[in-house]
C-alpha cells in the first residue's frame, strides 16, 4: 500500500514491479515478464492479501444503469501456453494492406517503456489531446513489417494504417492465446440484460473498501 500510495512509483511505472520484487521469493526480473502473466500474478496478490471477493461497480450497455457486483477473482479461468508455444510462430498478415508482420508478447519493460511515454506526451501537449500512445505501444511489439525493423519507420507505418489494420493487429498482440482470462460475464440487476466486461483495475482492487455492515476493529 505504502508503494502504491507514492505518486512516483504510478508515474514511472515501477509500482508493480517493486511489488512483484518484494512479494516473488525467486530471483526474477519482474520487468521481463509477459504482460499475461504479470496481470496472473498481480491477480492471485490481491487475492491472497485481502480477499478473493472484488465488488466492483458495473454500467450496463443496454439499460446505462450502474449496479455493484463482486467478482470471486480466484474463479477466472486460466489457459497455460502450450508446450510447444514459440514467438517464432508470431507472424501474419495485415487483412486489408496484405502487409506480411512479426511480433512479439509485451513483458513488463515495454508497459513501462508505454506508460513513461503517456506521462511524456501529456506533459508536451497536455492530457486532453489526442497522441500517438496506443500506435507507440503497437511498433514496441511489431518486431517486423515486411523485412523492416527500424522501430521508427515501424511507427510511422502503424500510424498510417487503414483502421482494419490497426484493430486485427491491436488483438493479437494484446489478446494472447494463453493467460488467465479475465473477461466477465454479468447480468444487470435492472433490465436482466446479459453482456461481457473485462476485469475493471479500481482503486479497491488495491485499496478494498469496507463492506457496509462489516465490524470494525
């Protein structure tokens, strides 16, 4: 909490990784993990430290009412990677360009590297323009487009892509074939209304907030 609590560690990104270091006993390098299973790990602290029950607050699509639910965070399916899972297997073809790409799985370096060039753009140009953050993060983890390799002529190409494009390759390297799944499905409380949310990170999944009824010591 004491870590979370400093605004210097949000800024730079570093919050999670000093909590990975003080919490792992093995002798690992946090910022080299895949993002899937840092977000694995981060999940299975929460619960272990307070409580496995997550009560979030839900808007449903259809009727826009808000409505709280808890999540039992230790229920959320796990998909191992399969054993004769490669990155050299991480390469496709662009829909609508027929641009031929390769890529790679983010690890915690690259989020950081994502997170401290957000603060950097809202710091030049200010938090309500729009910036190329989400384009930055997609030439970090494109490795190649057609034999290119220069990471800013990546970026340049990722900024001029037909939006097909950017959206088929935005999934895939966001959305591994492996990794706990932590999409939901809920049902609103007002019109029964049945639909899918990924799991929402609010300030209670670190800091829970007291059950109204719950004794206090």
């Amino acid at each position: 909490e004491e870590v979370l609590a400093q605004p210097r560690n949000i800024k730079s990104g570093k919050a999670i990784d000093i909590i990975f270091q003080k919490c792992i006993k093995e002798p690992i390098q946090p910022e080299k993990l895949l993002g899937i299973d840092r977000t694995a790990i981060l999940i299975f602290l929460r619960a272990i430290s307070y409580s496995p029950f997550y009560e979030v607050e839900i808007k449903c699509p259809e009727c826009l009412k808000s409505f709280s639910t808890e999540i039992h965070l230790h229920t959320l399916p796990i998909e191992p990677c399969p054993d004769d899972f490669s990155e050299d297997s991480l390469h496709d073809v662009m829909p609508t360009s027929g641009l031929k790409f390769r890529y790679r799985l983010a690890r915690g370096k690259d989020e950081n590297e994502v997170q401290q060039h957000r603060e950097k753009m809202n710091k030049n140009y200010g938090s309500q323009r729009d910036h190329d953050t989400q384009a930055f993060r997609m030439s970090l983890l494109i490795t190649e487009i057609e034999g290119l390799t220069n990471k800013t002529a990546i970026l340049q190409i990722v900024k001029r892509l037909p939006i097909n494009d950017l959206n088929y390759v935005r999934n895939l390297v966001t959305d591994p074939p492996f990794g706990i799944d932590t999409e939901i499905d809920l049902i609103c409380n007002s019109c029964e209304a049945e639909f899918k949310v990924d799991l929402p990170f609010e300030s209670n999944f670190f800091f829970p907030r007291r059950k109204k009824g719950a004794p206090t010591t």
